[in-house]
C-alpha cells in the first residue's frame, strides 16, 4: 500500500495504520433508489405483452374453464406466449420447463413444455393446458381470485426484478464511482473509458495492455494521454468464503500489470461490510497492491495524487 500525500495529510503514516482506518470506514450498505425495483424494466416487460394478457382475461371466472381455454387457445394461438410470465420462473426469459412426470420413477423423460411457439396443434393446446392446471396457475382464473391478469404480470415482473438485487450493489458500486471519475476528469485534462477491454484501450489511447484472460474488461481505465489507471470496484455486503478468493484474484491481477506493465498504474476500490468477515485476505491485499481504496478514500479526492 502506497502512502500518498493526500493520505499521509489525513493523518495515515504507515500501511498499518491505513489499512485499520480504510477496515473502519467500510460503508455498511450501498443502495442508490433504483436498487429496490428497476420499474422501468417491469413495465417494458408487461407491456409486450399486454395484448395477449387482456386475450386470457376472457378466462376469469368462467366454469367450463378446459372448455373455454382449449376453445381460446384454438382462435389465439399465439397468446401461449403469455404464460411463462404468469409463473415466477427461473430468468425473465424461460420459455421452456422441464418438469418430473413421475416421482416413483425418475428414469422417464421429464415432461417438456415449449411456449416460443404457438400452440398450433391440438397436442400444444392440451400441453398448455395441463401445464396451467398441474401448475396451479388455473386458481388465478376462478371467480373473484384476480380482476385483471395485466395487474397481476406487473407484481410477477417486480417479484423477479427484486431477486436481481444480489447484483444490484455492484451496479451501484459502479454507478458512484462513475460519477466521482466524471468530476475528476472534467476538471483535468482526462478522460476514462468504462468497461474498457485491451481492444477499447488501444483504440481511445494507442496504449498496449496485456489481460490475463481474454474475457478480462476493466470496470474502468482512466487516461490523461501519458499515463494510464486501471481500475476494478466492487462492494460485498454479505461475508463467505468468496472474498478470500476475490482478494487473492486481485493480488495476482496486481502482480500481472505490475511485470507487464509497470508504468500502468491499479487501483482496486472496494467496500461493504462482507469484508469484516475476511480481514485476513483484505489485509493480504491491502499489504500488496499499491492503490486499494474504499469509497471514503475515493471521496478523499486521493485520484488527484495518480494524475
């Protein structure tokens, strides 16, 4: 851990007592609004296909439920499509399930249910049909159980979108340190490239940078035309055996850039209190790598000692 002058002023004399201020300062949570639902999302979702929601309305309450579905499905062929989203399902996207069709005997084949097409033919129609009765997704039709399927897709899509939040908290990560480069850069003569891959690199600054595998895109690379940053940031709000393994990943990615290009600079910007339950491996790291900071620090305005 390199002491600065924007650190040594803030009191920080040796990498000991830096790491046990940054280890103090790691921020409990990071939630921006959007962390809660993406509504945006959830809308767009409904409304392409809204028009085949308001088709299976017809359904609502009526008795000869198998009748009137396999009579509806028949004229609208098309409206199968639906039906994934009226289930809380694997991804936003699945339009295939698979499921056991016989618990005494797990050597059959599962039972296969494709809705991307159609349900051209009879058998697609008595499929969609078994699937909505097995599922349990018929009690959504019986009389006074819901008013309008439209409403209904809606609390589906923003039950999904808020089991992404597991995710979510590097967006954010990503989204504030973002915002702390776009000040710094317009105030200096540089710039920075999010997401910058060797190939994005090249192109923006003729600078030559090796990765270490070829899927490798730095959250972002920072550039005044001489000199070039490399920078990852993440926040872990929960604990586990992964940090151990994250801070070992970014000391070898540190010692990586440091023999093939030493007059490249990294810093690594991490937070959360997932950390408290690593902070042997977090001290390892922190030992190691010249420029490993938090969001305190970041907002300390310790950029300026790098360029």
């Amino acid at each position: 851990m390199k002491i600065t002058p924007k650190i040594s002023k803030s009191g920080l004399a040796d990498s000991s007592q830096a790491f046990e201020e940054f280890y103090s300062t790691l921020r409990p949570s990071l939630k921006l609004w959007e962390y809660f639902v993406n509504w945006e999302k959830v809308f767009r979702n409904t409304k392409e296909i809204e028009i085949q929601l308001n088709i299976w309305n017809f359904l609502l309450g009526k008795e000869k439920f198998d009748q009137e579905f396999l009579s509806l499905l028949a004229k609208h062929p098309e409206i199968v499509n639906a039906i994934p989203s009226l289930v809380v399902r694997d991804g936003s996207a699945s339009e295939l399930f698979s499921v056991v069709e016989d618990l005494q005997d797990l050597t059959k084949p599962d039972l296969i249910f494709d809705f991307s097409r159609p349900a051209s033919t009879v058998q697609d129609r008595e499929l969609a049909l078994r699937f909505v009765k097995e599922s349990g997704l018929v009690k959504l039709f019986a009389r006074d159980k819901i008013k309008n399927l439209v409403d209904y897709v809606i609390g589906v899509e923003a039950g999904l979108d808020s089991n992404g939040r597991k995710n979510r908290s590097g967006d954010c990560m990503q989204r504030v340190v973002e915002m702390y480069l776009r000040k710094f850069c317009e105030n200096r003569n540089c710039d920075y490239i999010p997401q910058a891959t060797s190939v994005k690199i090249k192109s923006k600054w003729n600078v030559d940078v090796p990765v270490d595998k070829s899927s490798r895109a730095f959250d972002f690379a920072i550039s005044d035309g001489k000199k070039l940053i490399l920078m990852e940031v993440n926040f872990y709000g929960g604990g586990g055996s992964k940090l151990k393994a994250t801070a070992g990943e970014f000391k070898e990615l540190y010692d990586f850039l440091k023999q093939e290009t030493p007059r490249t600079d990294f810093v690594w910007i991490t937070d959360g209190k997932g950390w408290l339950t690593a902070r042997k491996p977090l001290e390892s790291a922190f030992e190691r790598v010249d420029y490993l900071w938090n969001l305190a620090w970041l907002s300390r305005g310790y950029l300026e000692d790098l360029i």
